[in-house]
C-alpha cells in the first residue's frame, strides 16, 4: 500500500471536528441512544476516505504540521474483470 499525505480543507476539517463534539446522549437502562465519539469520528474519517481515496483506519498525524494536515494508505482500485 502506498502512504501518501493529504491535506482537509476547511468544510471537511468542519465536518470532522463536528463529528467529535459531545452530544447529549438517553440512557434507557442498558441502552444508550446515538452514537460515542468515536463511532462519529470513525464514521467522518470513513466518509472523508471515501471522497479522498484513502484507508480511513490507516489515518496519522503529521508531526509538527497543523491538524488539516494527515497521512493515510491510498485506496488500491479494484480491478474490473468482464467475464465471458
């Protein structure tokens, strides 16, 4: 896999810092309604992969960059095959 380095703009920096702010939360007896924090952020970086082609669970910082700043695996294109 190739590791490449990416850059947010600010909508998409928005988007992701949004995705990571508390919100109220219902607690009915062992249920508890809506996603943590981390499920939204895993989700925010799963849909910026998407649009980026990257692997969002292989995001990293950038040492002594800003946060829009990250490294992450490029998506690898599946090959399509026609089959006969």
């Amino acid at each position: 896999m190739t590791h490449k380095e990416f850059k947010l703009d600010a909508e998409q920096l928005n988007t992701l810092l949004k995705a990571i702010k508390p919100t109220p939360v219902m607690v009915f007896g062992t249920y508890v309604s809506g996603l943590d924090r981390q499920e939204r952020a895993n989700e925010a970086w799963k849909l910026l992969g998407d649009e980026l082609g990257f692997e969002h669970m292989t995001v990293r910082p950038v040492s002594g960059k800003s946060e829009e700043y990250f490294t992450a695996n490029i998506k690898e294109l599946k090959k399509l095959t026609k089959k006969d």
